[in-house]
C-alpha cells in the first residue's frame, strides 16, 4: 500500500508498505478515503516533535471497513466510518469518571502509532465512529476537527443566545463560527489576523469580523460594546497575544474557553489579569473532544449539523490530492500554519 512516511528533518516520503493485518480479535481494517493534516501535526513533521520516526501520522480521516475482528458484531464489512484517534484505557479512575482526555494509559492515532496518510489503517474498534448513511467520507474526515469546537460549547453549556466571540479563524475556529451559528448564537464574530480568513468568516456564519492586526484591544472591545453582555469567547489561535487578547476584550461575566495549544510561555500584565477578576470572568479550557457515552455527544451533534447542511467544508480546504501532491503542498509549508485544511485523497488509488 501507499504510504505518506515522515522522516527527521522534515522530510516526507510515499513509500510502499505492506498492507496491516488484523492482530487482535477487537481490530478492524480500514481502507481510507480522505485524511486531513491537522495542525498539531506541523511540528511532528517540521520540529521533530513525533514521539517516533519514521511515522505516518494522520488522525482525521475516514474510509470503509475492510476486516474485522472475531469480537466485533456492531460493524461489518463496507461500512463507512470516521476516525477517533484517543484510545484511553477505559480502566484507570479518570477513564472510569468520564475523564478520557485526563487517561494517563492512553494511546493516540497518528501520532502514537501509526494513522491514516495510507490507504489502509489498522485500528481498534473503539477508535472508529460509524457514519450515518446521510453522511459522506469528506465530511467523515471533518468530523474529528469540528467536535474539537463543539466540545468547548459543550463544556460552555451551549451558545443559544450568547454573543460568541472566536479568536483565530484557522480551520477549527472557521468550523466553530459555523457551528455557532447553526446551534443558535445571538451574534458570531470573527477576530484574526488574515484578511482572507476574515472574510471567509463572514460569509459561512460571523456577522462581524475584526482584524486584530490593525485594531487594537481597546478598538475590539469598543467595536462589541452593544453585544458585551453574555459573551462567550473562544479562543483557537493558540498565542500568548491572542490569549491575553481574550481576556482584555471580554465584557462583564463572560466565558472565556481556552482551545488553541501553546507553544511559548504566558505572562499576563497586571492589567489583563485584572479582567479576570474584576469583569468575574468564568475560564474554560478544553482539550481534545470527548465525553460520554464514548466517544460523546459531540460526535452525534456533528453529523447532526452534516446531516442538516449547516456546515461548508468546501470554502476551508486549500487543498486535496494524491499522495504525491499531499507532500507537495505539506512541504511547501515549510513549518507554517495552513491558510486552508490540506487533504490526501486515497479515493483514486
């Protein structure tokens, strides 16, 4: 099968590997459709941050059942699923609490062990979400990334009628706006630093966009003074700026949900700190995408809006090819963010 490897030093190769055999009686084989490249997987390819290499990453992606395993009677062959890449233990008191994300026995796909920029992927049952007959495989490669969101609404209580403020419009926060929008917010504004990425914003679902670039925090938080109260901001960027940016912009009581991972260390002035106290600001931060029952609402509230048409996934992908044009355009990054979702396409081989 083809594989895309990914060596130190940012090197990536298509290689040819032997197809995965099943091992234990819980296994199943998928053959992949699409995969995307996720952002944490820039630094696994371009800052030698793999946990191994050589590696094939890849953790959102979807494709069919090929085999199964002997214990498995909830799936059979030609079905459609999605990836769910945790695979907690399920035994350790935090597993038991509903904690997966807090499993300290966890295992990861497509960073732990080997993922799906293949065609095929060898995983356990518990990693596959069965798609519902209304969906289709590219969304089943969007599923993992838009539960990142729904998860932080979640931990939110929801967004009916709360004036939603996302910082960093990248895929997971272009996704987030969607899904606000859909799910009843009063307002959705966009606030980055590309002016693409803002206007692409407002067209699928922000009614206002600010680039923080040339406005200043003052600037912002003058700009949503009408829309102050209940507010919960979201932020995806992952910066020490735009971290700070949440807080100092936030009206009185709001929540501010922490998605976006940092790479550099967090200092907040008195001033900003302040805001936390002073405005009786509520902080919510929110790792990976999952609850129970396993692997959580999230994932059924997500083909939900799939089913629904409610999100564009075509205005967020940049690119989508075979393997040999995946490691064109992923090269071409050269360490830097994606403008758009970069996907390999395994339909054609």
């Amino acid at each position: 099968m083809k594989s895309v490897v990914v060596h130190t030093g940012g090197e990536m190769t298509v290689e040819n590997r032997p197809v995965p055999e099943l091992k234990s009686s819980g296994d199943v084989l998928v053959r992949i459709a699409y995969s995307g490249l996720c952002g944490s997987d820039i630094p696994r390819i371009f800052a030698n941050s793999s946990h191994y290499y050589p590696i094939t990453l890849g953790h959102e992606f979807s494709g069919h059942v090929v085999s199964i395993g002997e214990d498995i009677h909830d799936l059979q062959e030609g079905d459609a699923v999605a990836c769910v890449p945790l695979l907690p233990c399920f035994e350790c008191e935090e597993c038991k609490k509903a904690a997966y994300s807090q499993c300290k026995h966890y295992d990861f796909i497509g960073s732990r062990r080997e993922g799906g920029h293949a065609e095929y992927a060898l995983v356990s049952r518990k990693n596959l979400f069965k798609l519902p007959e209304n969906a289709s495989l590219l969304q089943g490669a969007f599923l993992e990334p838009i539960t990142v969101g729904l998860h932080a609404l979640k931990l939110a209580g929801g967004c009916q009628d709360k004036e939603v403020i996302v910082i960093g419009a990248g895929t997971i926060g272009q996704l987030i706006i969607q899904a606000a929008s859909a799910l009843g917010a009063k307002s959705v504004t966009a606030v980055d630093i590309n002016p693409q990425r803002l206007a692409l914003a407002l067209e699928t679902g922000a009614s206002h966009a600010f680039n923080s670039a040339t406005l200043s925090a003052d600037d912002i938080r003058q700009k949503t003074q009408e829309r102050r109260f209940n507010q919960l901001i979201i932020e995806t960027a992952g910066t020490p700026q735009t971290v700070a940016l949440s807080l100092d912009i936030a009206g009185p009581k709001a929540q501010v949900a922490l998605v976006g991972t940092l790479h550099k260390d967090l200092t907040l002035n008195v001033s900003t700190f302040s805001h936390i106290l002073r405005k009786e600001l509520t902080l919510l931060g929110s790792w990976m995408n999952y609850s129970a029952p396993w692997p959580g609402s999230e994932w059924q509230q997500a083909t939900q809006l799939f089913a629904e048409k409610r999100i564009n996934l075509d205005a967020l992908i940049a690119s989508i090819g075979a393997p040999e044009d995946f490691v064109r355009e992923v090269t071409a990054l050269a360490g830097k963010p994606m403008t758009g979702k970069i996907l390999l396409d395994m339909t054609g081989s």
